[in-house]
C-alpha cells in the first residue's frame, strides 16, 4: 500500500527508518486511493521493537483541534481495521518497516444468502417506520445480545460503588439491562421516536418533567435519535437498541488476517434535508443527497434477500413517496452497505487516560435552605484536554476521604437489581474541550483529588498498573469577598443658633443590615466587622453579627453659614478572614440649618425705568450675596397698605415728594412680618453676575403713583429663611412721566449785533413744582444752523427757570454774543423746560449709611428722578447782517507765462460759512486801453486766497478789474490790476 511518513516536522521519511531519528514520532497518511474504494485493513512491520507504539488515527480533525484516536496498539502484530484506513501514528522506540493492507475492492461480493446476523430495534410497534426480524421478537434478540456480551469484571466506577468487590453476576446484569434499564430509561424514547405515525423518528423528540436544583418542576425536550445514540455510548445499552452485538472470534474464516463482515440495512431519508446550514465552515448548505451521493449497485439477490428476511419492509418502502416531507422534500428509501473489519488476534489496546486539567477555578454552591444551612460543599469543573473520548467515561473522587464514584447509579440499590453506574458522556466546554463536573465536593482543607477513566466503543478502559498517577488535585476556591454594606442615611441638623462662623451643621444617623448567608456569595465567612468613614474620617469598627441591623451616628466637617452639600459615606465589611468588601461611597445630603444674614437697605428711594408703550415699568435691582444663600423671594408692598396693615395704623406724610413716606416705613420695617399684605413677585437664583452682585429684574405696573418697598427673602440650598420681618425695606418708585407745556422762545438783537434770548414756562403744575422740595424748574436751549427737526436739534444751553417776584411765568433769559453768531447764517433756536427733579430723600434728612445693601442696576443710589422735558417751543430764528458791503479785494499778483497766459494770485478775499447756503462771489473783468473791460470769470470765494489763469492770448496793455459780492448781492468797490 502506498503510505508516506513523515517527522514531527514535515520531512519525509523512507522505510525501513528508525523512529529514533524522527525524533520518536512519525505519521504515515495514505495517498492516491479512490474514495470509492479505500483500505480496510493494514499492518505495520516492525523489524524491531524496542518499546513501540502505533495509533490509527480518525482521517477528519476534530472540533477542538486534537486527533481521535481509534484503535492503539503497543505489541506486534501492529494490524488495524476500520473504514476507511488513512492515518497512522508511531511513537516510541523502534524500526518501522513496510505497511500492507486490503482495499475494500479485495472483498468479493457474490450471490449473498442469509445472514450471519440479524439485529435490530427491541420494539414491537406499528410496521410505519421500522420493519422488524418476523422470525424473532425483538426484546428476545435484544436480551441475547446482552447476554451474550456482559463484561466480566466491573467498571471502574462500580469497583468504587455498593457492590464492590466482586465480579459481575451475568444473569444478574441481563436483568437489570432487560427488566429496569430498558423499560425505564429507553424504551419511553423509542416509544416516542417510532410509535407516531404522523412524526418520522428523524425529528420526534421525547418531552418529560424533571425537578430542578431549587425543588421546582420543569419540563425537558429533546431529539429521540442523537439522545439515543448517545446512550449508545454505554455498549451494553448499544447492544441492546441493536447497535452492537458480540461476533465471537474464529465464527468466520479470517481475510489476510481479518475478519470482514457486510452490514446493509434500509433507511427512510429526505435527499433534500440540509444537513449543513449556509453558515457553516463548507460557506453553502449542505444537504443529505449530497452526503449520500448517488445510488451504488447493489451486490446480486441484496433487495430479494432484505424483501424475504423483512416482509414488512416492501410496504413500507412503497408507501414513503406519499408521506409528508415538509421542506426537506419527499421521503424514498436509501440502501447502505458498510463493511465491518476486525483486526484478527490484534485486539486493540485499552484506551489511553486523560491528561486530566482544571478547566476553570472551582465555585462554592449555594445552600438550598440558608435558614438551615448543611456543609459546605464547592464543584469543580475537569477538562478532559482536547483529544475527544472514544465512549463513555468513568469519573470518581479520590479525596478527600474514600474515593467515590460521581455516577448515577441505577437502579438505586434495595430496588431488586444490581445498581450500577449510569454511563457518563463529557460536555462540550466553550474551548472546544470535553469536560466533567463535580459539583457537590466536600470542604477539605486541601481541596479535592479526582479520576477519570476513558473507555472506547467495545467496554475497555483505560489505566492499569498506572491508577491514580494521572488524578487531578485542585485546591478550594477562594473565599468570595463579603458583599458591601447598603447604607440607609438621615441628617438631622442643628437648629440655627444665630452664629456666622463655621460650625458643624448636625449628625449623619446611618443604619445597615449586615446580611445573613441567603444574601452572601456562596462560600463566604461570616462577616464580622463593619467600617465608616464619614466626610474622610474613619470611625472605629463595629463588631457584628449576621443580620444585625447596625446604626451608626456621625458628625460631618463643618459647614458655613446655609452651606449644603452631600456627604461622602464609605463603608465596607470585612469577614473572619481577614477579607475586605469593596468600599462603595454613599452620599448623604447635609445643610447648615442657619438663615442667611438679611441684606442691608436704606430709606432712599430707588428709581425704577419709565412706564413704557405698553404700561409697565421695568423694576432691576442688584445686590452682594450674603454667606449662604442660594436663592431669593422677592415680595413687593404699596405704602399705603403697608401702612395702614400695622398696628395702630402708621400716618404717612402728605408731602408730594414720595421719600418723605420712604422713611417712617423704612423705620417700621421689623413689625411688617405679615406676608399677606405683600405681593410675591418671584424668586431668583443667588449665582452673581460678572460684577459679584445678585441681579433680579420684573415689571411693574407704570401707573403706581405712591412709593413701593421691596422685601428681599434670602433663602439657603437647605430651605433656611431669614427672618420676614428682619429682612430690610427697599423703597421704589416709578418717576412721574408728567412734563410741562412748550414754552415761549424770544429772540432779540442786541446793540453790538448780538442776540438776547427769553424763555417763557406757563401752565406749570403747582405739586410737581413742589415735588422738587424747592428746586426750580429746568430749560434747555437748542440751535440748529441746517434746518434739522427740532426735536433732534443739539442743545446748546440749558439752566434753571427763576419767578419774577411779583409773580407771572418762569423765565430765563440767554444772551448770546456777536462772536457767537456767524454772518448770513440763519439760526432756528428752541426751548424746552421740566419740571424740577424728584429727590430719593427729603433734603436735610441724613441717610442711614449701608455698605452692601441693595441698590439700582441702572443708575446708583441716591440719583435723583429727573422730569420729562417738555416738547420743543416754536423756532425763534436769527441772521447776522454786516451794515456795510464788502470792501475792495486786494491788489492781485499777475505773472505771465512762457505761452503768454496770465495767473492771477489772489489773497485776503472774504468767505461766508458754509451753512450760509450763499458764498461770496468774485468777478474778474479783462481791459486793454481803448476797449471797454469784459468779464471773464465769476468765481465762488470758498478760500481766502486762490489763484486763477487766464489762458493765452492775452493782448499786451491788458489790465484786470476785480470785484467783489456778498451773499446779499452788495458789490466792493473796484481794484484794477496790471
């Protein structure tokens, strides 16, 4: 046969060839023959052996990476058999030579008689989806085939049960397989797999009800046929669902060596069932038809034979096309022929233990009953490493104390039966490796040994003279750190002892539960200590026990004056180990219960804007913020109901200067502690602006004519008020939008050419002159030189009216100077008056001093309430006029030019104002002698001197006249130049 071996390192290796020299291991892999006809059969030479190994290995790598192992042998003959052969693995010491083998083309088929075998299912049901053996009741052939087999010594998990020591007794065995195991573990699925007409055994589950860990019931469903080729691992179950049977060896006549066997059998499938999803590692589904390719020839007389050993199965067969398939298609009948090969005398060798690893860190469990809690038990997970187990495996607790077999052992002993091990199959772990649990080990100070025995498909297990140097030792899991104490916090603050400076502002009562073992992690100490820390101060431990409930009492650092903030709490238990929790921050929020200091004020009146278009006056106040307030309410009260609220009743002035009211309210300002005769405008925050002050702005009504007081509340983050009735008045009051009526404007010129202005007030109102508290009234003077609105004319003066003494209206005369006017320049004056501004205090009254108090956003304490200014009089116009005209230009410079132009530089010439609206003007005439002069040029005089040219030709003699205009047409006299 054609097969290559290569090192451990890929390099190909020539037989004869020592396996010494590759290292001590080589793999041989047969190449170049047909899938259709592989080999069954082979054997290695060994020339020489000196302590050799040979493993036919499975020709498909297995999910974790690892090789399966199928048969091993370690003495000569090195003969295998499967289907296919197309692997080979030598390790150890000694010389490989050439390998034989038998093709499954070898095998000559001929007309087939009856069979050697006949094995099947052990039920009797229904003939619709299994045909059984007519000539022998299935549970007779199922009994037979497990008596013919019983091992004759225990497994390994049973040498460690009830019947230990001892032998197997093989009628008692048969009957525990036949009379308990099969009618109470298997036959309920092949019940529920077969017994349906409507349901194919390829999709029937089997559903039953199971307790769980916590004493509920649940309900489990699975698929019949892989649950039952899983029990199958147990050979004495697969003997008895017809899987396996026992052949005697020497019943047959041996091929080159082994013994060979055909097995047909006839399976019901869908071609169209996908087998492998789109997603799978092929990257296309998969389905069966794929799989089973296209129908082989059958060896002569096969169908005739199956048709007259299974009379049933012709109608069957007939029958699938019209059963329903779903979407796996139609259902037809697929013929299978296999050949089983034995290697002769070379039986293989038990299998090898497991390199046995703990595959994750062992965990404590939880008790069922924390109120009544039993020991302490942990489990532990054993990853059997990534090779997969051939069968069934055995697992047993070696330590601590007697070992003990972690097997289901049925039926339970005393039940009439032998009680053996149920067959035990690895989990698949997250890594791709099989695993095994242990999940109840006892508490022993130096953890917990195990064992696993490994068994391939016939019943051999592994280990030997070598028990016990493959166990597994892991030590017990760490004790889980105690669970964090939960902190239920209250504050009780001091009540307000009217002191300003730092204090501590109460005491932290905190409660916690130390909890029991229902709400520890499995496997933690007891708690015993519990440790706070309040505001960064560590309090002494406490000693508890579980479920006490612990309070604790704590102080914070100190706070200012209304200060609040959360205090951090931390806290943590430790267990009777030593162990800490972890140590979680709880805050708990605490306040200085002490009222902020009230804000200053003072008696003067504070100014709020005019009433505007819509009716409203706009109200904006600032102030320091004092130590701990955070927010403000803001309350506003008439004088008038301010008043008449106290008790006896407080008489206000009747002075029509409004902070004459300002001051006795002012001074009552403790006994108004009624809220109610105030109105509550709102409540502003106490973040300062930009300037360090707390501004709050609100609208008031313009109409209020009487004086108002603000009452400003602070407030701390903790709810603390000061005092209503400490809290200082802030007089305010909107200014009267009242003016007088336009006055009289006069204007008359004086003798040296100035201008005497008189301004005349009628119709003032009498209170508002009072209201000034004796000042005069006002007026301004406005001019205008370009026409402008009067209303936007500058103001040019302004002053105090005064009163004739014998009466008559208020007047103010302007003078204003020749030098003041410009000549021809119409001038428009205007006047306007006020009355006299309103004082925030009544003359000769001190004012409390306040430093930090409230005070006007726009403007400064102590502004006084100017008056409108009434609207503009009628213009009263002036225009400077010289009595004389303009005197005669001065001589001008001539210069004549190459080219016989002429320039004339002019200078000393006179200018009008720009606002004038009309120049000077000067005129140029040109003469020569015995001709009359002619003009030449009339020029606007926009600058005392310029220079003008006449161009050439000029006539020799020529002389010049200039003559000079002003605004009004009035000619100079005339100056000739030559």
């Amino acid at each position: 046969m054609r097969i290559v071996w290569r090192d451990a390192h890929g390099h190909r290796l020539s037989v004869p060839f020592h396996l010494e020299d590759a290292d001590g291991q080589a793999e041989g892999c047969l190449f170049g023959v047909p899938v259709d006809d592989p080999y069954i059969w082979a054997e290695v030479s060994v020339p020489d052996d000196r302590g050799l190994r040979v493993d036919l290995l499975d020709g498909n790598r297995t999910a974790g990476g690892g090789d399966r192992v199928l048969a091993t042998r370690t003495a000569g003959p090195y003969r295998f058999g499967h289907t296919p052969v197309v692997r080979l693995r030598a390790t150890g010491k000694g010389t490989i030579g050439e390998t034989t083998g038998v093709r499954q083309s070898y095998v000559y088929l001929s007309e087939l008689g009856d069979p050697d075998l006949i094995f099947g299912l052990p039920i009797r049901l229904p003939e619709y989806w299994y045909a059984p053996d007519p000539k022998t009741h299935p549970q007779d052939a199922g009994r037979d085939r497990v008596a013919s087999a019983v091992p004759p010594r225990l497994s390994p998990p049973d040498e460690l049960g009830p019947d230990a020591p001892g032998g197997i007794d093989p009628t008692a065995e048969t009957e525990r397989i036949m009379d308990r195991i099969g009618p109470g573990f298997v036959d309920p699925w092949l019940t529920s797999g077969w017994g349906d007409p409507a349901t194919a055994p390829a999709v029937a589950a089997f559903s039953d009800t199971l307790t769980l860990a916590d004493g509920r019931t649940g309900r489990a469903t699975a698929l019949v046929t892989p649950s039952l080729l899983t029990m199958a691992v147990d050979p004495q179950i697969a003997r008895y669902l017809g899987l396996a049977t026992l052949v005697p060896y020497g019943s047959t006549a041996p091929v080159e060596d082994c013994n060979i066997w055909l097995i047909a059998a006839r399976w019901a499938v869908q071609r169209h069932r996908v087998v492998h999803a789109p997603g799978s590692p092929f990257g296309f589904p998969i389905t069966l038809g794929d799989v089973l390719g296209p129908q082989p020839s059958l060896p002569g007389g096969l169908d005739h034979t199956l048709d007259r050993l299974f009379p049933d199965a012709p109608g069957i067969i007939a029958d699938l096309p019209y059963r329903p398939g779903g979407e796996s298609g139609p259902w037809s009948c697929r013929t299978l022929l296999a050949l089983a090969v034995a290697s002769g005398d070379a039986q293989p060798d038990p299998p090898d233990p497991f390199p046995l690893a703990a595959d994750t860190p062992g965990t404590w469990n939880p008790h069922a009953d924390p109120q009544h809690p039993g020991p302490e038990t942990w489990r532990q997970t054993v990853s059997l490493g990534d090779e997969p187990a051939r069968g069934m495996v055995g697992f047993a607790r070696t330590g601590p104390g007697k070992p003990v077999a972690l097997h289901r052992f049925e039926p339970p002993p005393g039940h009439g039966y032998v009680s053996r091990a149920m067959p035990l199959v690895p989990n698949w772990a997250g890594n791709n490796r099989r695993v095994v649990e242990d999940s109840a080990a006892p508490v022993d100070a130096d953890g917990a040994s195990w064992r696993v025995w490994s068994a391939d498909e016939f019943g051999q297990w592994s280990h030997g003279a070598d028990v016990g140097a493959y166990d597994l030792t892991a030590p017990l899991p760490a004790r889980p750190a105690p669970p964090w104490p939960v902190l239920e916090g209250t504050f009780d603050a001091t009540p307000d002892d009217g002191t300003s400076s730092a204090r501590v502002p109460g005491t932290l009562r905190l409660r916690c539960t130390v909890p029991g073992p229902g709400h520890t992690a499995p496997g933690s100490a007891p708690i015993a200590e519990l440790w706070v820390e309040v505001d960064g101060v560590a309090l002494p431990p406490r000693p508890v026990v579980q479920n006490q409930t612990v309070l604790v009492e704590a102080q914070p650092q100190a706070f200012t004056v209304g200060g609040q903030r959360p205090v951090p709490v931390v806290a943590w238990f430790v267990d009777t180990t030593g162990t800490l929790s972890e140590k979680p921050t709880t805050h708990v929020l605490a306040h200085d219960a002490r009222a902020p200091q009230a804000i200053p004020t003072s008696p003067v009146v504070i100014w709020t804007g005019r009433m505007d278009s819509t009716g409203m006056a706009e109200l904006s106040l600032r102030w320091p913020p004092p130590t701990g307030a955070t927010r403000y309410r803001v309350y506003l009260g008439d004088a008038r109901r301010l008043a008449g609220s106290l008790t006896p009743a407080l008489a206000l002035p009747t002075s029509p200067v409004r902070a004459a009211q300002a001051e006795p309210l002012h001074a009552a300002r403790g006994r108004l502690t009624d809220k109610g005769v105030f109105t509550f405008l709102g409540e502003t925050g106490g973040t300062a602006d930009s300037d360090g002050l707390v501004h709050f702005s609100t609208r008031v009504p313009g109409g209020l004519r009487s004086v108002q007081f603000v009452r400003i509340v602070p407030l701390t983050a903790g709810g603390a008020e000061t005092a209503f009735a400490a809290c200082g008045l802030v007089p305010v009051a909107i200014p009267s939008a009242d003016r007088p009526p336009p006055p009289l404007l006069d204007a008359v010129t004086a003798p040296d050419g100035g201008l005497t202005l008189t301004v005349r007030a009628q119709g003032m109102r009498p209170e508002l002159l009072d209201a000034g508290a004796g000042k005069a009234p006002e007026f301004r003077v406005r001019r205008t030189r370009t026409g402008a609105d009067r209303h936007f004319a500058p103001v040019w003066t302004g002053g105090k009216l005064t009163m004739p003494d014998g009466g008559g209206p208020w007047t103010a005369t302007v003078t204003v100077p020749a030098s003041g006017l410009s000549p021809f320049v119409r001038t428009d004056w205007y006047a306007e008056v006020r009355y006299p501004a309103e004082p925030p205090l009544l003359p000769g009254t001190p004012s409390e001093p306040v430093d930090g108090g409230v005070e006007p956003v726009w403007g400064a304490i102590g502004d006084e309430a100017e008056g409108v200014w009434s609207e503009p009089s009628l213009p009263a116009a002036s225009l400077l006029v010289s009595p004389f005209p303009p005197a005669a230009p001065a001589a001008p410079v001539l210069t004549t030019a190459a080219d016989g132009s002429v320039t004339l530089a002019l200078s000393g010439l006179p200018t009008a104002h720009p606002a004038s609206g009309t120049p000077y003007r000067l005129e140029i005439y040109r003469g020569t002698p015995g001709s009359a002069p002619q003009e030449r040029a009339v020029l606007a005089v926009e600058a005392a001197a310029f220079s003008w040219k006449d161009a050439a030709p000029v006539p020799a003699g020529t002389h010049y006249d200039l003559v000079v205009v002003d605004p009004l047409g009035r000619r100079s006299p005339v100056t000739r130049a030559s």
